[in-house]
C-alpha cells in the first residue's frame, strides 16, 4: 500500500498521541517533543484497548487500562503486563502533513 496521509502535522501536541483509522484497522501516531513522527498498531497487544487514549511520557506509550508500556519508536514492551510488542510503522512529514507506510 501507499504512503496514506494521517492528517496535518500539527494535528497532533508534541508528546502526543492521535488514533487514526484506515482500511478496517486502527492506528495510534505520535509526535515526540522533538517533532519526530512515529506510528503503531493502535491497539494494545495486552487486551483490545486504544493506545490513544493512553498517556504519551518522552517515548513511552502507558496503556490507558492497566498501564502497560511500550516504546513507541520500536513498539518494544516497558512495563507489564503488555509482553507482545506492537508493530511499528515509517512515517515521514510531506507539505505539512503526516505520512504512515502501511503494507498490504
Ligand atoms: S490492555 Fe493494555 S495493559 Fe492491559
């Protein structure tokens, strides 16, 4: 698939996090304080819960039901109970919007 456009650049706060919805499946993208643009599975690999609604510390995801953690630029687990780490996706910046690599 495509580069697929997520939205504005500035949609998201630095140290944030956005879900977005594509093709029947959902994302979680996020924008560090330094202004880097990173994307992942959006749902929690503990239970079926949106990492956006979770809570964005430096590089860390917290998961908003029982605050497991992951890296969000290597989706590498950080705290229990998550275990399975989340797929990553490239993202780039073009003309002021949010680009993610979503394979087929
Ligand atoms: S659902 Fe995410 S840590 Fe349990």
């Amino acid at each position: 698939m495509p580069w697929t456009v997520v939205d504005d650049a500035d949609a998201i706060e630095p140290e944030d996090v956005i879900r977005f919805d594509h093709a029947g499946r959902t994302y979680a993208v996020y924008r560090s304080a330094d202004d880097a643009y990173f994307a992942t599975d959006g749902l929690c690999t503990h239970e079926q819960v949106h990492l956006a609604d979770g809570l964005v510390m430096g590089h860390v995801i917290e998961c908003p039901k029982h605050n497991g953690r992951f890296d969000y630029r290597t989706g590498e687990p950080r705290r229990a109970p998550v275990r399975k780490a989340l797929r990553t996706y490239p993202t780039k910046v073009e003309d002021g919007r949010i680009l993610v690599d979503i394979p087929d």
